[in-house]
C-alpha cells in the first residue's frame, strides 16, 4: 500500500503544507503524471483541487516532468530538476524519476489549483493560533 509525504504549496499564501498520506487516499495518486490534478480532499483539503508539481523517491532521485513512465532513467540534463549546472553548457547524465506517480515515490509535491470555501489554514486547523501576548 502507498504511503507519501505531500507537501501542499498554498500559492496565494505563500506557505508550504507537510501531511501523510496513505491508504485510499494515497491510491488517488498512483498512475497519474505531473500536472494531474486530484481531488483536494486526499490531503484535508474539502472542496479543493490541487495539481501535482513533482515529488522524489527514497533515494532523493527526483520526478521531471519531460521523461515518460514511473522508472528510473539515465538522462543527459543541462539544468532543471535534477542537476544545477556550474558553469554555462555544462551538461550531466543524471538517474531521475519518470513523470508518473508510483509506489517508489515517497514524497509529493502538490500545488492549490481551485479554491474551496474556507481558507487552508483554517482546514488544517492553523489559522486561528494565538501570537502569545496576553494585553
């Protein structure tokens, strides 16, 4: 059974969400590429949708949206996930993750596409924390 590490990006806020997800929920995800998007409520998210960005496996290899299939792959990279060039042309074989979601795949990456009625912070139950001063 699947298991991920989601990091849900909120772009309207700026803030970056970590929640585990596995079981039935996790399922939704496998066989769909970067770029599906997926009903917000596998992540606690009611009446949203979120689009996956990317992710990596256990190794820290990471997922690239231009290379087909779930596999690993040895691919010539000149930047982008992956591989940061030094120098300008530098290019490097690299072992990336195909573009699909599999059970090798242990963190995802995911982004608020549609909003629903009430706001993320308040779903994930982080909106409404005191600052600590007491006047």
């Amino acid at each position: 059974m699947a298991t991920f590490q989601v990091a849900v990006a909120d772009p309207e806020s700026g803030r970056t969400y970590q929640r585990e997800v596995d079981g039935q929920d996790a399922n939704r995800f496998l066989g769909l590429d970067i770029g599906s998007e997926v009903d917000g409520e596998a992540v606690g998210l009611d009446g949203y949708t979120v689009t996956i960005t990317g992710g990596s496996d256990a190794a820290g290899r990471p997922m690239r949206g231009d290379v087909d299939g779930a596999q690993l792959n040895d691919v010539l990279l000149s930047g982008g996930p992956g591989f940061n060039p030094s120098t300008d042309g530098e290019r490097k074989r690299v072992s990336v993750r195909g573009k699909e979601v599999s059970d090798e795949i242990v963190q995802l990456n995911v982004s608020v596409a549609e909003r629903g009625d009430e706001s993320v912070d308040s779903l994930y139950g982080e909106g409404d924390e005191e600052d600590g001063d007491d006047e």
